[in-house]
C-alpha cells in the first residue's frame, strides 16, 4: 500500500491543460495509473516505470484546520504483491 497525506491541493486537483514532463505521474483526483509511465513523452527512458496494476486514485477528507491550507487530504492505492519475473530471481540469488 502507499499512502500519502498532503494540504496540496494541486495534487488532488486535476491538472490545466499543457504538456508538462511529470503529466503521467500526476495523483490528481478520479485519476487511474495503469500501464507505462514516461517522463516527459519518453525523453527520460531512466524515469521509465510499467505498473503491473491498475491503480484508480481516490483522495479522500482527513483533516480541516483553519487559515489557507488548512485542508488536508489522504490517498491511499492499494498494491497486491506480485512475485518478480526469473530473471529477477535469478539475479538475486
């Protein structure tokens, strides 16, 4: 499981429109992660990640304190362990 707590609203806040490097790694609300990230179109193939799952992202209330700010939100995406591929284990033992 990951879990994340954050009072940024910009990471629960679906994105404007524009290409910016990071778009298919944004956590904004209603988004799903599934697939092939890439960083920048694929112009960084090292920041490369394929997730094996599928992962909606559903940010829910956690805590309203006063002021700006003040509210913040938890995300929490639930993984199932996936055993790694033979070339893994073999690489490892």
């Amino acid at each position: 499981m990951a879990l994340l707590v954050s009072n940024e609203a910009d990471l629960w806040m679906p994105p404007e429109q524009g290409n910016t490097r990071d778009r298919a790694f944004r956590l904004h609300e209603g988004r799903t992660l599934a697939g092939q990230l890439l960083w920048s179109g694929g112009d960084y193939t090292d920041n490369t990640r394929t997730l094996r799952g599928t992962y909606p992202l559903n940010w829910q209330p956690y805590s309203q304190y006063p002021g700006p700010r003040g509210e913040f939100r938890y995300l929490a995406v639930f993984t199932e362990r996936v055993s790694p591929g033979p070339a893994a284990r073999h690489e490892a033992g």
